[in-house]
C-alpha cells in the first residue's frame, strides 16, 4: 500500500471520526435522553434521530444505568502520540520521498511499513501498521498503488498484437449444448 500526499478531511478509518463527528454524535444521544425521559418509543427515536434502534436500545440502556451523562463522549476518538508539530515535520519528510531516507528499490514509494519505521526513527514513538494507517487517514493522507509498466513498453506492438495476433489465438466459444448433472459415467455400449 503506497501512501500519497492527496488531502482530504472528515471520518477516520473504521467508523471512527474527527472531533466534529464525535460533538454531532454527541448530541444526537443527549437529544435522545431528553425523549426517553419523554417516554418516547425507540423505533420513534431511531426515526426521527435517523439512527438505527439498535443504537437507540444500547442508548436507552446506558441512560437506564448512568443518565444523561452515560451517553456523554468519553474523550477524543483516538490520543495523538505526535504533536502538530512532529507531524508538519514527518509531513515534509514524506514529501521528500523514500530514497532520502534510505530506502533504494524499484518502487521507491512509501508503504505503510516504512512510515511506521520512519516515525520511530524520528521521533522514537512505535506504532503499529494498522496504527499508522489509522493515523495516516486522520491526517488527510490516502493510499495510492502506482501503475507498473515496463520500460521497454511499446504502445504500438500492443495495439498490433491485440488486433491481429490475439483472435487468431483466441480459443473460438463453446455453444451451449445441454449437459447432465449427474455424477456417473455414462454406459459402454
């Protein structure tokens, strides 16, 4: 998996999101508290708060046990281990490629492997592979897989190949003819 610079912004791998997402949820469970204090049915909730009722149940569960502050956000989505930063810093080491830091190969892209080896380079931290995607998503970065094509590609012996040489190998189609399902041979006559 190759990570690239392309930015985007909003919800972390697995469901799991930004600190607005995790304040729109929030309220959404305490707009649901205040109904189960109405007495509300859950299948209503789950209707109007356009959630599942499953989600409503766990909920209501949750407020039967602690109130309204069980259904309170229990801190950020994920702790970051890096300051901004460490990260504006592993940001322009990244834009400098692989080869800068020592990794000589045909591909020469970043894998998930060697920014996990890279943030422990640099600043000493250990994550995992899972860990560094996670990370990588919450900051904006994507995967991307490189087009691999040889160098001594020619456009034009493929497209000859393609139209002359490739029906004339080409096994023709079989027609349809009607076959058994059964397992036994058929007789000797």
């Amino acid at each position: 998996m190759i990570v690239a610079v392309r930015r985007h912004h909003a919800v972390c791998a697995r469901g799991r999101t930004d600190a607005g997402e995790q304040e729109k949820r929030e309220r959404l469970r305490l707009e649901a508290s205040e109904r189960f204090a109405r007495g509300d049915k859950t299948e209503a909730i789950a209707k109007d708060l356009r959630v599942t009722a499953r989600s409503v149940r766990r909920w209501r569960h949750a407020w039967g046990q602690g109130g309204a502050d069980a259904l309170r956000s229990r801190g950020p989505v994920a702790v970051e281990r890096l300051s901004p930063a460490q990260w504006a810093r592993l940001g322009r080491e990244l834009q400098r490629g692989p080869l800068v830091h020592g990794w000589h190969d045909e591909s020469q892209g970043w894998t998930l492997k060697r920014v996990k080896l890279l943030i422990g380079r640099m600043f000493h931290v250990g994550y995992t592979v899972q860990g560094v995607w996670k990370l990588l998503r919450r900051h904006g970065w994507s995967a991307q897989v490189p087009v691999r094509r040889a160098i001594e590609r020619d456009e034009d012996k493929i497209e000859v190949w393609k139209a002359e040489v490739w029906p004339q190998v080409k096994a023709p189609r079989r027609t349809w003819a009607p076959t058994s399902a059964s397992r036994t041979r058929r007789g000797r006559a």
